[in-house]
C-alpha cells in the first residue's frame, strides 16, 4: 500500500490539471502559475523521504483540500472568489516546502 503523502501528491498534482484545463482560457497568468508550480512541486517531492513519513500527512492533506477548492470555484463559474483560493494553494504549497526540509527532525 503507498504511504498516504503519495497518495495525496498524485490527487494534488490530478486535481490541479483538471483545474487548468477547466479554467482554459479564463486563467489569468498567476492562477496558471501557481497551478503548474504545484504540479511541479509535487512531481519533485514524490521521490523524496518526506512524502513518504506520516509527516507529510497534514500538509498534504492541507494543500489537497486548498487545491480542490480552487477547483469547486472553477466549477461554480464564480472567478471573483479564484484570488482567494489560490492564495490558499500558495501558502499551502509554501507551508509543504518548509516542511519538506524536515528542519529539526531526527530520526532515530
């Protein structure tokens, strides 16, 4: 069985394609931004130690559901609220990266 953090990296990076191909043209250049550093965040962090702990768990399960809201706003047609949502992508993102870096852990 893959560990959970995986698990949710591949939803995160599955959920952030359908909503760049949902926005299609409607996507203003830091909404696509932001998407595609996601996806290639989380292509990068797959390979690494720390998706694959427990520690990875709430971060990823944060950054899953930030991404899926962006989604639910997509879907809803509602762009005024898109600023927001993927504000929320961001921080997530930043919060995962930091971390990723796993400062101050040990493992013994």
């Amino acid at each position: 069985m893959l560990p959970k953090g995986l698990l949710n990296a591949d939803a995160i990076i599955e959920a952030c394609k359908k909503t760049l191909q949902d926005l299609g043209e409607k996507a203003k250049p830091d909404w696509k931004e932001t998407l595609n550093n996601t996806i290639a965040t989380m292509e990068d962090m797959k390979g690494k130690f720390f998706v694959k702990t427990n520690f990875a768990i709430p971060v990823t399960n944060a950054l899953l559901k930030d991404v899926n809201g962006a989604q639910s706003v997509v879907s809803s047609g509602d762009f005024t609220k898109m600023p927001e949502a993927i504000a929320k992508v961001q921080a997530s993102l930043q919060n995962l990266v930091q971390r990723g870096k796993m400062d101050g852990v040990s493992l013994t």
